[in-house]
C-alpha cells in the first residue's frame, strides 16, 4: 500500500493548486467555482435537449451505449 501524501500533487484546478491536498480557503473556494461556473450552463442545456428526447422518442433516442 502506498502513501497518497508521497505522490506527486496533482492541483484539482488550475485557480486553487493547493485545493487538492488541503482544505480550501474561501479564495480558492471562489476561485474554483469561478472557474467551473461556464460548463453549469453547457450541462444543463445539454441535460434538457437530452430529457426532450427520452420525453418525445422514449429511450431509444438516447445513444445505445446512454441505454
């Protein structure tokens, strides 16, 4: 069994590199959000057209590897 803490650190946002490894300061914290902020809209646009279909084609209007 290896120890996490000897593993190179790899940051979980290029806004918060310390974030991973620690608790987040509320700037990190904002920072990251910030960052993650423009993909909520993509996902749930997505999750709406997607839902749209299911909704007037069933489920084989998903993708076969979505069913």
């Amino acid at each position: 069994m290896t120890d996490i803490l000897h593993e190179p650190h790899k940051p979980q946002f290029e806004s918060a590199p310390n974030q991973a490894r620690k608790a987040a300061t509320v700037e990190e914290a904002w920072a990251a959000a910030e960052e993650l902020k423009p993909m909520v809209g993509q996902v749930r646009k997505f999750d709406k057209v997607r839902r749209s279909d299911i909704s007037a084609r069933g489920k084989m209007a998903l993708p076969p590897d979505q069913r």
